[in-house]
C-alpha cells in the first residue's frame, strides 16, 4: 500500500494547488461581503492568460499574465456588482458562461481554428532539500512545484492580513456589517472592489497552475468546475484561511482517489467518491455554529443606505 | 415603496423592450466577436439564420426542440427569482429529473407501455422537486445560503448521474458510459411527423401559460410576489407564511427543472448520458432574465436562446466560428439587462437623496 500512498498524497497535494490558490482568493472577497460565482470565469480567464504569457518561454510571465487575466475577469464583475450594485450571482452567473465562451473562441482565434493542442514550458517538481526527504509526508508536501510553495506562502499571509493588519479587520467589518463599517470611516466599495480584484488575483494564479504545473496546454473549458468547486471548499473551510487550505486538501484528495483507484484497478466507483466532500460542505454548512457560519452580509446589494 | 403599483416584480426583472434593444445591440457585437475571431461575418450570420430559421424543418427540429428544456427551466428558474429564491441549481435538479425519469421508462416501460412515459415525466418532476427540497430544508431549517447549497447539489447530481450510467444503469454491453435505449413505447410521440418536435414542446408552453394564470390571479402568486419582493414585510403584515411560501416555491421551482430532464430523456436522447444537459440549467438563468421573470414571455425568451443557440450549432458546422460564442452572447445579454437595471436603480436613488 506504501507503494500507492506516496504518490496518492502527492497527487493530492498537486490536485489540491490550484483549488486552494482559488478558494483563498474566494474566502477573501467572501470575508468582504462578496460571493463571486463567476470564479470559474476568473480561472479560465487564467489559463488563457498563462498560455499567452507563457509563449516568451518563461514559466514567471506565464504566472504573471494569469494573475493579470484573472484581474481583468474580476475587473468586470467588480465593476457590476461593487460599482452598479448589480445582483451578486446573476453577475457572477454571466462571468461565468461569457468567460468559458470568450477564452475558447479567444484561442482559436489566437491559435489558429484547427485546435491542435499548443503545449507550454512546464514549470517541474523542485525537491526541498531535507524537507522532502521525510518519510511518505515529505515528497507530498515538499517535492511539488514552485507554484505550491507560493501557495503554502499565501496561506500565511492572508491569514496574517485578515486578522492581524487594521485593513484586514476593515475588510472583515464590511463583510459584517457595511453600515457599520461605514460609520466608522471605513470605504466600504473600495474595500470589496480591492478584495474582488485580489480573489481575481489568486483565480488566475490558480488557473495558471493549472496550465504551467499541471496540463501544459490549454483546452476549452479546462478549469472543469474548479471555481463552483473552490466557492464549496470556502464553505467548508469556514471561511478562515487555514481551513481552506486543508478543505481544498480533502477535496484534492477525492480527485486524487481516481488515480489511486486507476493504478490499482480497483473497480469502485469512484463518481461517488468524488461527490463525497460536496455532501460533507452541506452537512457542514448545515450544522453551522458560529464560527461556521458565512459572513452576514455575505451576497448583499443594498450598501450606500448610510 | 415603488410608485409603479402592486405587480412590479422584484429588482432583477428588467424593463423587457429595453431588453430587447439592448439584444439588438448585442447581435453588433457577436458581429465584432465574429469579425475579431478572422471569421467572415456574413456566411456566419447566414449560417446562424438558415439553422435557426431556414426552413420550417429547421424551426422545429432544431429551434423548438431546443427551446423544450430551456422553456421549463428558464420558468423554473423565474419563479424562484420572483420568490426570492437565488436558485442555480436547476442544472441538477434537470439531472435528477432525468435518471428518475429514464429509470422509470427502463423498468416499467415494457409492461406499462405509453402510460410509463406518464408516470415517468411525473416522477421526473417529484425529483427535481426532491433535489430543490433539500436546499429549501436546509435554508428554512438552518440558514445554509441557497446559492451556496445547490451549487454543490448541481455536482452531486452530476457525479451521481456519471456513476449511474457506469454502474446501474449502465447499457448491456457496459461499453459506453450511458443507459441503454428506453423502449419505444416510452418515447414521446412527436407533435408534428416528419420533424423531431415532441409533444414535450406542447407540455412546455402549457406549464409557462399554467404559471402565468397562476402568478397572476391566484393568492399563491401574490403571495409569492410578495415575499420575493420584501420578506419582512410580508411576514409583518401578518398574512403570508414566508418559509412555507419559500419552500413551496422552491418545490415548484426544482419539479419543472425536473419535468425539463425527463422531457429531455423520453423526447430527445432516448437514454441516459452524463452531459444530458449542457448547462441548461445556467442558460435557464439568462432566459428568464430576458423575459423580466415573466412566466409567459419564457416562451418567447427561452424559444429566442433555443434559436440562438440551434443556429449557433449550424454556424459552427458550415462557418466554423466555434459554438461556445453563444455563451457569450447569452452572458452579454445578462449582464446588459442587470447592468441596466443597477444603473436604474443607481439613478432614482441618487434623485431620492437629492429631493430630501
């Protein structure tokens, strides 16, 4: 079984990058009062900015160009729903749908109609040494891709911004109570349209992994439910960063079980296996305790009552 | 509060004819898309009208056709907004309605012959009432945010759907991820020979005129109205149970998302397939936007994207311009009556605020 362990908990780890780069962004603008539905538009938009970037052949503009895709996505849905004080999930719906179909037709307009797949520079596993040499846990958390070490750095910081930095609790204050927040001197549509434009930020980074670390190409509608994905692994990492980190971790580890189960020919159905940590969100969400409970503004219009 | 009387739906249903416009604008603008992707503009226009709108065959077999589910989901999805109801999972609540219905078909299809189909696009409809009532039980009993709730029941319907057509329900030979053909006598008979229009268009448009008589003179769609409108104050005037309003309407909603799949499966597949639906659930979202959340103008809305989207299919064949630019249409469409209708909203406040 250890033979299947090591690389089932790297697989995990791999899977997990892209979605935890994503459900952090999310957690962040959610904590701001704004649940951005159109995070899968923000991923694809990712993927095809990395491919773009990444045709220099550097790996860093490929990144860099994800991140600034992802922005713009974001850019359009912060100007609807923060700006206009549009509907939350209409808009986030539309992001979406348009956003799936602009990046396939951008691509064949790009890359020629033919669809024949474009590959990019991949950025490869770079062992840490000693750290990934600890047993079974150390390949998995420390032989991965540059990219999740980033990650591993932004898990630290967010939860460092959120609740150790006054603009973090400003933050916080709008996705509880705006008019509060307003009160107290807080400029509550530049804090979400920051936070929007941020979580559009890690959105393409994760959508970037995805192509730089994982697939190598892009393809039509590559991000595969990621960002409906990434809005579950929020909720049920309770909206706090670490616990969306290891959320994303589980729900990578469902997906990894497919592999496990290819490799080994086990002939459970693993469909099931995959809806597993959807129904476990529910569950959770369901038995919501204060501290699981999501922000109280979380998805509303009305702000500038004050 | 709004001086236009007691009918005025609540804030996302946009002043149709502005819509329409704002549509006509959007139709420039796939244009450019087009014209931008290095397609020539004009064969793909023709192309988009002749599969849309060419000949009679091309109306019904593919437009109408077409039109069927989006219709009964696009109502599906208006009467949940007009609730208050931010219902998205229509696409798995279709899913449910569709492995129940062909369920049905494949065990009782040979001994009940025509009235399988019956109590199959029943049973379609009380699954998807059923996949919409554990989100309302969950909003009503624990708080848990819709939204958040039946995005996650769109994917367990989704993996539940791939492992039925693997496992169960898979077809005799086991090759294929799909169920096997259901029994012809379970097929929905077509509404006009010669075409591939089933009767389930005829059941489509019936259900979007049954609403609209419904929400408009009955009390359960005042009360509707209401609730979706302002929550607190139906609950303070008194007369009108809002979680039971709510859930009910939540019920509505998810049983013709559900007829949508079972019409789907006993009208145009025949079986069972994991991407039986692709998306309606979502395109739902941008037809009854389009119709100002009105259950009668879904008809003319969802038999509009149903074009779109068959011309779209016909324009990728003989133009080559790739089908997904459909889905960008149908989100400029949602965005430019949203976007509208903040921009309304945006300006009677500011003119509140300066008339105090």
């Amino acid at each position: 079984m250890t033979d299947y362990l090591t690389p089932f908990l790297e697989a995990t780890v791999r899977t997990a990058t892209p979605l935890a780069l994503a459900s952090l962004g999310e957690s962040i603008s959610e904590r701001a009062g704004v649940i951005n539905v159109g995070l899968e538009g923000v991923i694809i938009s990712g993927c095809l900015g990395a491919v773009v970037g990444a045709r220099s052949g550097s790996v860093l503009a490929g990144m860099a160009a994800g991140a600034v895709a992802g922005m713009a996505a974001a850019l359009i849905f912060a100007v609807f729903v923060v700006w206009l004080r549009a509907d939350q999930i209409i808009t986030g719906t539309a992001l979406t749908i348009g956003a799936l179909g602009l990046t396939a037709t951008l691509y064949r307009a790009l890359f020629g109609t033919s669809g024949v797949a474009l590959s990019t520079p991949t950025m490869g596993p770079l062992a840490i040494p000693v750290l990934s040499t600890i047993p079974v846990l150390g390949p998995a958390l420390f032989r991965q891709p540059p990219v999740t070490y980033f990650l591993y750095l932004m898990v630290g910081v967010v939860w460092w911004f959120l609740y150790r930095t006054h603009a973090g609790l400003a933050l916080r204050a709008v996705g509880e109570n705006p008019e509060a927040a307003q009160a107290a001197g807080i400029d509550a549509v530049r804090t979400q349209g920051a936070a929007v434009l941020a979580a559009g930020a890690l959105g393409g980074l994760a959508g970037a992994s995805l192509v730089l670390a994982q697939v190598g190409t892009f393809t039509e509608r590559m991000s595969a439910g990621r960002g409906f994905i990434a809005i579950a692994i929020v909720a049920l990492g309770r909206w706090r960063p670490l616990g969306v980190a290891l959320a994303a971790l589980l729900f990578g580890a469902a997906s990894a079980l497919q592999f496990l189960f290819q490799s080994t020919g086990t002939q459970l159905p693993y469909q099931l296996f995959l809806a597993l940590p959807y129904v476990l969100t529910l569950i959770v969400l369901a038995g919501g305790t204060a501290h699981a409970r999501a922000p109280a503004a979380l998805g509303r219009r009305d702000l500038e009552s004050s | 509060m709004s001086p236009r009387g007691p009918a005025r739906l609540p804030a996302f249903a946009g002043p149709v004819p502005l819509a329409i416009l704002l549509t006509a604008g959007i139709v420039g603008v796939v244009a450019v898309v087009i014209a931008a992707s290095g397609f020539d503009v004009a064969p793909a226009f023709a192309a988009l009208v002749r599969g849309a709108v060419g000949s009679p065959y091309a109306i019904m077999s593919a437009t109408l056709v077409r039109a069927t589910p989006l219709i009964l989901a696009g109502l599906a999805v208006a009467i949940a907004f007009q609730g208050g109801i931010l219902n998205i999972g229509a696409e798995g609540q279709i899913l449910a309605g569709a492995a129940l219905g062909t369920t049905v078909t494949l065990l009782w299809g040979r001994t009940l012959g025509g009235g399988a189909v019956i109590l199959a696009l029943l049973v379609a409809a009380a699954g998807g009432a059923a996949w919409a009532a554990i989100p309302a039980w969950l909003r009503r009993r624990f708080g848990v945010l819709e939204v958040i709730s039946t995005i996650m029941m769109n994917f367990i319907a989704l993996y539940g759907v791939g492992y039925l057509v693997r496992g169960p329900l898979q077809e005799p030979t086991r090759i294929y991820p799909q169920s096997p053909t259901i029994p012809a006598a379970t097929q929905l008979p077509m509404l006009v020979p010669g075409t591939r229009l089933h009767v389930g268009f005829g059941i489509a448009v019936l259900a979007a005129l049954i609403a609209w008589v419904a929400i408009r003179s009955h009390a359960a769609g005042f009360r509707l109205r209401v609730v979706g409108a302002s929550p607190s104050a139906a609950a303070s005037a008194g007369q009108v149970d809002v979680p039971a309003a709510i859930t009910r309407a939540f019920l509505v909603s998810g049983a013709l998302a559900g007829l949508a799949g079972g019409i789907e499966v006993t009208g145009v597949t025949y079986a069972l397939y994991e991407n039986i639906s692709p998306g309606y659930g979502y395109t739902a979202i941008a037809v009854a936007l389009l119709a100002g959340l009105h259950p009668g103008l879904v008809i003319i809305s969802g038999i509009c994207i149903g074009a779109l989207e068959a011309g779209a299919a016909a324009m990728q064949r003989e133009a080559g311009v790739p089908l997904v630019v459909v889905n960008v249409v149908e989100a400029l469409i949602i965005l430019a009556i949203v976007g509208a209708r903040a921009a309304i909203a945006r300006r009677e406040r500011t003119t509140v605020e300066a008339g105090t």
